[in-house]
C-alpha cells in the first residue's frame, strides 16, 4: 500500500505504529541505564540482567570487612581539610607516636621475565602499554624469585580486570601440569583475554564479586582440588591490598 502524504506508515501498519507510539516507556528500577516499556515491567524484571541473582556459596556479606565494634568505629568522619591547625598537629603526633619502632623503609624491587622479552621489545607499543608490561614482567619476576611460579597451584588473581596478568603467568608456566587461574573482579569486563586460554590446559574461572564479600574456602576447586593458593594482583589500592592480606592469611589457617 501507498503512504499518505505526511504519514510514516502505510493504511496496513498505521494501527500498529500508532498503538506502539501511545505505550509509555519507563526507567528500568534496576538499571536506569535503560528503559522498558511500562505494561511489560513485570515481565522484564524477572529476566532484566541487572536484577539480583542468587549468591554462591563464596559469597558471605562483609566477611573481609573487618571487625565492627563501636569502638572501632568513630561516630562521625570528618576530612582532613576540616581540621585546624591545632588539631593536625595533634593527629601528626599521635601518627609519630604510633609509628615509632616499625621499619616503614620500603625497597623497590624491581624485575622481568623471560615471558615479555617478545611484548616488550614490540616497536608498537606505546608508552602506556610499555609501563603496564614492564609491571608485569617485574611481577612474575618477583613471583619466580619467591618460588611460586609453578605447577600444580592456584593463582588467584584479585582485581583483575582484563585478566593481563594472569595470561602472562600462564604463559611463563607453558604447559605447566595442574594449573588453575581464578580471576576476581567486582565489575563486569571487556575485552578478557580468558578466552585466549580456553584450549589450553590451564583452567581459567572467572569470579565477579567483590572481595570484601570473598571466602576463599568456599570455592569449589579450592575445597576439591586442595591446590596451594597463590594471590596475584596489580590493579589495587592499599586497603585492598590488607584485605587480601587478610583473605590468604585466613585461608592458610583453616588448612586448605
């Protein structure tokens, strides 16, 4: 059929272009990042991708969050800019004085490996690719140097991300036997490099939780396997960097 003259839609589909333009579309309540169409609501909730999904075993709210006891934890947070120069001082000394005695002198220890001779000499790369690489060579320099860098083991890899780190490992270990990569990160990802490994034989698993909410002992492959575990990371900051501290310490007293 022929369109009228300031119509979109032929006689045919004009009755249901105009039914679809009258149904009102809404913010989805999970994720106003898109929207859905308000009579089929309902409907998409119980299928939207954000909604929340059952927890695994792993999962136990705040288990490496640390002690909550009132006296932990100051009744208000105030930045440090808020202070006076009265009360800095005061903060400054009560730092000094906590500190007194502990050896705070921290050496780098910079070194590479043989695995990212390849990548690091490749004329491609940019400055910021150059950095990340040499990070990652001193890394799995560090892990050989401490005799960790082998087969029949976890690496738990805490940050992940991209999942960089834990491939340039597995490619230092080659066809090492018994390998397992357990990557952990709270956001979903782009662009993994997990799946350059799925036919090899290192097993790959992927874990989004964050690690504050992490129980090592509750992994299936931990409790199965009874591999030793190795924690690996590059993307932390110095409070996740404690807690995983605290993850393994926890995970090596319990015996697994």
């Amino acid at each position: 059929m022929v369109v009228a003259a300031g119509k979109r839609f032929c006689g045919e589909h004009a009755g249901a272009a105009e039914e679809e333009d009258a149904r009102k579309r809404i913010l989805c309540p999970l994720d106003p990042k898109h929207t859905v169409y308000e009579d089929q609501l309902a409907k998409h909730l119980k299928k939207c991708n954000s909604r929340e999904k059952p927890k695994p075993d792993f999962y136990i709210q705040d288990i490496n969050a640390g002690l909550r006891d009132e006296t932990e934890i100051p009744e208000q947070l105030v930045p440090i800019s808020s202070l006076s120069e009265e009360q800095l001082e005061k903060l400054i000394k009560k730092l000094r004085k906590a500190s007194e005695g502990l050896n705070s002198t921290l050496k780098d220890h910079i070194m590479s490996h043989p695995a990212l001779h390849d990548a690091l000499k490749d004329p491609k790369n940019g400055d910021s690719a150059t950095k990340h690489l040499k990070q990652q060579a001193s890394i799995l320099g560090n892990i050989e140097n401490l005799k960790l860098l082998g087969p029949r083991r976890c690496f738990v890899e805490f940050g992940a991300g991209k999942g960089k780190l834990s491939h340039w490992v597995d490619i230092a270990l080659k066809d090492a036997e018994k390998v397992h990569f357990i990557l952990v990160e709270k956001v979903t990802t782009r662009f993994k490099v997990d799946g350059k490994h799925r036919k090899k034989n290192s097993v790959f698993e992927r874990l989004q939780i964050d690690i504050q909410h992490l129980c090592l002992n509750k992994i299936p492959v931990l409790r199965e396997e009874k591999l030793p575990v190795v924690g690996i990371g590059k993307h932390l900051c110095g409070m996740a960097t404690g807690v995983i501290g605290d993850i393994m310490w926890a995970k090596n007293i319990s015996g697994l």
